[in-house]
C-alpha cells in the first residue's frame, strides 16, 4: 500500500520536491531507510536510501530531515511542517468487515513494490490544506487490495490506528505489518468511515 507515483522532473529534485515523512528501518533488517517527498503538483513519492531523484540521490534519512546529494553538493531537506494533518472526522459511520486472509498470500503481495504499484495508485487526498489520507485513485480488478476490499475513490485514513495523515507515522505502519498476524484498516467511503479488521491465517 505504499505510495508510489513516478513522475519526470525538469530541474534539480531538491529545489522542486519537499520532505513530508521520514521513515528509518533498523539496520540489517532488509529493507532501506526512506522518505516521502511531495512534488509541487501535490503528488508524493516514496524514495529509499540509494536512489534517486532527477539526478539527486538520498543519502541519508534522519527523524526530521533527509540529505541528498546533488549536482552543487550535499543538500539537506527538513521535514515540511506546514502541511495539516488534522481533519474532522466523516458524519456518518458504516460498517465494520472481518476478513480472513492467506498469510503466505498476503506476505508475497507486501514484500513485493512492484507488484504493489501493478496493482494499486494512492494520491494524497487534501481538502482546504488538510491532508485527510489517501485516495485509490487506480486499483487493478480482481487484484490483491480489491480483495482487501479496497474500491476506487476510497480514502485510506489509517491502518492500525495510525493516521494516513502523518505520511512518516504511516509508513512506518506499513513497514511493520510484516509479521502480524492480524491488522485494521479505515476508510472513507462515500463520506462514511468502513472498517476492516483483518486475520492472517
């Protein structure tokens, strides 16, 4: 479920992105340190340590800041701190699903980007400069998130508690399914909140 959206950019990335979340992984634990930037259209863009962004790579992830190195040097992007996240909650309620879910199905599909973003498009949803979660603005029929129960046009607005709104805090939920054995997940649909309680056997 990450946010995955390519994008060509004409100048330098640090002069045309800003930081929105970070997100550090333990050492050795397979998977890289990353940190979620959004363009100046709005879209976001998760970027691990190693790679790059129009000819800047990120070289190091802190708690509030990334560093890249660009064309004129190093460069150091704080974490953008104007970007709302509070959001008044839906009027209406919907219902609550309970699913049962393969583990070795589910593990595949979440340790797998690629296969994530062949199945799946999130854009961040704002309303009034509150970022409120994010919209399923694409999602492959018949595909793993449908089967989640995901449709098209919904809002993701947590997972586990954690509030879609706060991109680093979000993220870092993401990176901790792996293992669980159960998790939640909240949308808005239509103006109503549904919830998904999920069991991995």
């Amino acid at each position: 479920m990450a946010v995955l959206v390519v994008c060509a950019m004409g100048a330098q990335a640090a002069d045309t992105v800003r930081l929105v979340g970070t997100v550090l992984l333990s050492p050795g634990g397979g998977d890289p340190s990353h940190a979620v930037f959004e363009t100046a259209d709005g879209r976001q863009l998760i970027i691990d340590v190693g790679q790059e962004i129009d000819g800047c790579k990120l070289v190091r992830v802190q708690p509030r800041q990334a560093t890249m190195d660009c064309a004129q040097g190093l460069v150091s992007l704080t974490l953008r701190s104007d970007l709302r996240s509070r959001r008044a909650a839906p009027e209406s309620h919907g219902d609550t699903y309970q699913v049962t879910l393969p583990r070795e199905t589910f593990a595949l599909a979440m340790q797998d980007r690629q296969r994530i973003a062949s199945q799946v498009a999130l854009e961040p949803d704002v309303h009034e400069g509150w970022l409120r979660g994010y919209r399923v603005a694409w999602l492959e029929p018949a595909g793993d998130f449908y089967r989640l129960g995901l449709r098209e046009h919904d809002v993701v607005i947590s997972l586990n508690g954690t509030p879609a709104s706060v991109p680093g805090a979000f993220m870092q939920a993401v990176s901790g399914l792996r293992g669980q054995a159960a998790f939640q997940l909240t949308v808005e649909r239509d103006g109503r909140l549904i919830d998904y309680s999920y069991l991995l056997e």
